[in-house]
C-alpha cells in the first residue's frame, strides 16, 4: 500500500464521519442527481414509449394511502399525512380512480407482476372505501400467474372485515407494521403500543382466512429500545410463525425525533449500536427457524423467511438482480413510478401540496388528476451504472467485468480508471482476472470506501436530511 497523501487521508476520514454520524451507508440509495416537473400527459407517453419496447417486462403495480391517523410517527421517514376528516379519504378514493382511468389507454391488458397496497395506513379506508377500491383494481388490472398481492394493515385499525374484502378480492400476502414489541420504544416514537396477545389474535385471525404470506415489520435501533429487547421483539414476532420477518434499519436523520435525542436517549448512538441491535439478529433468526441469504447489519431492510415456507408466488423480488429489478406503476399521491432505466416519478399531488407539507384536509379540488404535478428524477448513464456496480458489490461482494460490459457496453477498469487505480493502491480493490472485489474489512469501511465512486460534493448533499421528509405538524 502506498504512503497515503494528506488529501486522500482527509477524504477518508470525511468520509468516515458522514458514513457513522450520519447512517450513510450506501450512496447507491441516494442517486437521483437530475430532476424536473412534469404534467400527467407526459408520464402517460413515458410508459407508452416503454411498454411499446419491453411488454415483456416485469412491471409491479403500488397503490399508496398516504394517511396516518391521529400524528406521524417519530421514526417514519415516508410522506404521510394526517388524516383530518373521513371524507378526505373520499375523495382521495376518487383521486385514485381517475388515475386508473388516465393511464387505462397504456395499461389496458398488460398483466402486473405483483401489487402492493401501502401508505400511510390503507387501513384507515373504511369498509365501504375499501370494497370501492378493490372493486376498481378488479376490474381494471390483471396479473401475471402466482402474482404477489400484498396489503399492508396496521395492528391498530385493521377490522376483521377489512380482512375478510381483501381476502375476497385476492390479496394473498399480508404485512403487519408491528415495529416492536417494546412499549417504551414505541412511546417514545409515538406510535400505538398493541400489546402481543392482540397481534396474536390478529395473526390468528389472518390465518384461518387462509393469506398465503404474512410479513411481520420490525425496526431495529429504534431510541428507547435496547439489543435484547429488540432480539425480544424478534422472538415474540418468530414464535407467531410468519411466513417472513422484514427488520429495518432506523436512520436517524430523517427522522422526526428531537435531535438533542440522538445523544441523550440512552443507548449512545452511532454506527455501533445499530450494529448491536441487528448483528444477534442473525443467530436468533436461525436459531428460530428463519433464514435468509444477504444478511446486512446496516442494510435498510433484511427479510428472514421461514424455513420450511416455500415461495411461490412471484414478480417480487427479494434480492437485487437485474433480471428482476422492476419497473413499477405508482398511483396516489406521494406513490413512487419507476420506470426501469429511464426515470423515479414521484406523483406530488396537485401543484403546491409537494411533499405532503400541508396541514388541511385534502378536497376533490386538490385531488385532480388534471392538476397533479409529477417530479421526475433521471438516471444519467453514469449514475446508473454506478448504482448498479455498488449494488452488485454490495449484495455478491464481487462483480464481473464482463456482465457489466454485456449490460452497459462498457469495460469498468476503464470506466473507473482512477478510482480502481487509487483503490487498488491502498488496498482496498481487487481486480484479478475477470472479477473485481471490494477488500473492506466491515459494514463502516463498505460504507467509507464505496463512496469513492462519487465526488465529494455528492456525498456531503446525501448526507443532509432531506427536508422534504419533515411533517409540519398539525
Ligand atoms: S409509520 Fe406511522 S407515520 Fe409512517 S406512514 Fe405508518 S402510521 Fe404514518
């Protein structure tokens, strides 16, 4: 390894800084570089152009209900609202339906891989909303065989009869935002604590309407919570017997806790403890029967799945691979598109609502498909075929020079020239033969070292909060 110059020293140590201060860990999550607004009318023909070329591609359906009930929750960083009057969601229904009908003449006969109902809280819809909306999915869309339907409910709201119209119109998997089972952790998030028997009454109750999947959530690192009481939750949430356990990574930044927490909630933060919290997750895991092939102690999300439960559903992938990666039709406000390669299209509702700063109910007028604005975010070909190299590093630990030459048509050791010569120097890269390795010794120096691919100026602008993620309260 060369002697390292000041300047190289420095970047490391920035980087380092930003990496554990800041929980940014992959720079690939964060790469939209080049935005703009765009009408309805343009989305439209962007999926026209892309269908008309790739039919046969997976594209997977998401419905978004971007309502919470009384407050936002501390530790979400997804664009909700809250729910001010039950007619909003009356509206918001109809929102939903000229969007089906406006993107009818593109869709019409294409078979979605998979669908996802999420928020927000989809079951704040009341029954006679919930029926209108699977009754509209059913008679617009169709999916391809053993296709994924997934609602997601909150052990809060959800009613056996809400269970019973999503078993009715095909939802074959569910997924329970449980988060902990520790009540002090979910105080202080202010979330709802639902106490264990009543989750289980509620997985009793999934089951005997026979869902194939069940998905419980859990988040690890959460302020208030310890390792062995998450390790708790993890095993209380095993012995239910779901099909899947999805535990997330708490990021602080983007959260809505007080900041002075971050250094006074009690469990010393940092990149330490976070990994305390995820890394006897792994043994627990097995030990309980649940299995999984990328484990991460600082990825966003694992999904440990039960050992003995065989998968066969599809169009859902559960680890990256680019065969599988989808394209993904988002409808609602706040709902992500993402066309594969060409652009992430968030709908921001009718011009000036961006970002759910809004502190109203939201009308018919302010719910028209006509006066919705979209933000389209666009993948240069740079930033696209970096997120694909650190993606493949990150979850195979290696690359292959020539699939990457075969997608992208181009060869990486001259494409990274200089990063891959510096790398190499200090140790950290090894090209040998036809397959490149990151040489890191842990998840904090993944995080240091794959933030070489970027300039500097990049990563300081990843690291900072995103304001657009802050609720003004009601
Ligand atoms: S986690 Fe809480 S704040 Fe976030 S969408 Fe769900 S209910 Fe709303």
């Amino acid at each position: 390894m060369r002697a390292m110059d000041k300047s190289i020293e420095e970047k490391i140590s920035n980087f380092r800084r930003i990496t554990t201060e800041n929980n940014v860990y992959h720079p690939f999550l964060s790469f939209n570089q080049d935005t703009s607004m765009a009408a309805p009318e343009d989305i439209r023909k962007k999926w026209e152009i892309f269908l008309r070329r790739n039919r046969s591609k997976y594209v997977s359906l998401y419905i978004n209900i971007p309502y919470c009930r009384n407050n936002k929750c501390n530790y979400c960083m997804y664009n909700s609202k809250i729910l001010h009057d039950p007619w909003e969601l009356d509206c918001y229904v109809n929102y939903l339906k000229s969007s089906m009908e406006f993107y009818d003449p593109v869709f019409q006969g294409y078979e979605f891989a998979n669908m996802h109902i999420g928020g927000g809280t989809p079951t704040l819809l009341d029954n006679t909303q919930l029926a209108t909306l699977f009754d509209l999915l059913a008679q617009r869309y169709s999916f391809r065989d053993n296709a994924m339907r997934t609602f997601e409910i909150s052990p809060s709201s959800v009613t056996h009869e809400q269970l019973d119209l999503a078993r009715q119109f095909g939802i074959n998997r569910i997924s329970i935002g449980v988060q902990s089972f520790n009540r002090a952790a979910l105080e202080l998030a202010r979330r709802n604590y639902v106490p264990f028997e009543e989750i289980e009454a509620l997985v009793n109750s999934i089951n005997s309407l026979g869902f194939e999947a069940l998905n419980i959530d859990l988040i690890g690192g959460l302020p208030g919570d310890t390792p062995d009481e998450f390790r708790n939750s993890f095993i209380k949430t095993a012995s239910l017997g779901p099909t899947s356990i999805t535990t997330y990574f708490f990021r602080f930044e983007n959260s809505r806790y007080d900041q002075t927490m971050k250094y006074s909630s009690g469990f010393g933060w940092g990149a330490g403890s976070i990994k305390a919290f995820m890394e006897n997750i792994y043994e627990t895991a097995l030990e309980y029967q649940y299995t999984i092939d990328n484990f991460s102690t600082q990825s966003l999300n694992n999904v440990f799945m039960r050992a003995d439960y065989e998968n066969r559903m599809s169009g859902y992938p559960t680890k990256w691979e680019p065969t599988l990666q989808n394209s993904c039709l988002g409808l609602g406000v706040g709902a992500r598109s993402s066309i594969l390669d060409v652009a992430d299209i968030y709908d921001m509702g009718c011009a000036g609502l961006a970002r759910y700063n809004i502190n109203r109910a939201l009308d018919a007028e302010s719910l028209a498909i006509a006066n919705t604005r979209y933000l389209l975010c666009f993948f240069d070909n740079r930033t696209r075929l970096t997120s694909h190299f650190l993606r493949q590093l990150y979850t195979n630990r290696e690359i292959s020079i020539s699939s990457v030459q075969s997608i992208y048509k181009v060869d990486l050791r001259e494409y990274f020239r200089e990063e891959f010569a510096l790398l190499v120097s200090l140790g950290k890269l090894s090209v040998e033969g036809d397959t490149v390795c990151l040489v890191v010794e842990d998840e904090i120096e993944w995080g240091v070292y794959s933030k070489f691919f970027y300039d500097e100026r990049t990563i300081e602008e990843m690291a900072k909060p995103r304001p657009g993620c802050r609720y003004s309260s009601a």
